[in-house]
C-alpha cells in the first residue's frame, strides 16, 4: 500500500531508551528489596548467635539439628501436598472433558 502512501515505512519508532529505564528500574526495586530482605536476616542471624554464645554449643547444635529436620519434614509434607493438588486438578480437567 505505500504506493497509495499510507502507512509511510521512512519513521521508525526506537522504545530502546524506554526499555532501558524500565530495566534499570526494575534492577533498582530489586536490590532494595534484596537489601530490606538481609536486614530482616541479619537481625534473625544476629539473634541467633547471641543466643548461640549464651547456650552450651552443644544445645544449640540439637536445636539447630532438630530444627533442619523439622524443616526438612514440612517441606517434603508440602511437596505431597502440592503433588496430590495437581493430580486431583488434573482428574478434575478430565471429568470435565468427559462430561462435555
């Protein structure tokens, strides 16, 4: 159609710079965030190593053992958990296929 001159193909539109600055503050939102986050850490880390000198190093060595464990075993529980869901949404989308 350019021979009708529409849609005149001489202009190019560059977002490049646009771009740029919405990376750019994306990055910025990132790290305050990263930042915010190992404070939040630090105060937790900070907490546990007062605690740690104050205690027998041996007690605090069960506590921290009993607790990866726990951990360990509330993660595993949700993966199952989050397995069965899918399974049960997958036979869900099944029956109602069968239905239509």
């Amino acid at each position: 159609m350019k021979f009708f001159k529409f849609g005149k193909k001489d202009r190019v539109l560059d977002l490049t710079e646009h771009y740029r600055k919405k990376q750019k503050k994306i990055a910025q939102e990132n790290a305050s965030q990263e930042d915010s986050s190992q404070n939040a850490f630090s105060f937790l880390g900070n907490l546990a190593s007062s605690n740690s000198s104050q205690d027998n190093p041996n007690i605090s060595e069960d506590r921290k053992k009993k607790l990866a464990k726990r951990l360990r075993d509330l993660t595993n529980k949700m993966e199952e958990i989050s397995n069965q869901i899918y399974h049960l949404q997958q036979r869900v989308e099944l029956l109602e296929k069968k239905t239509r």
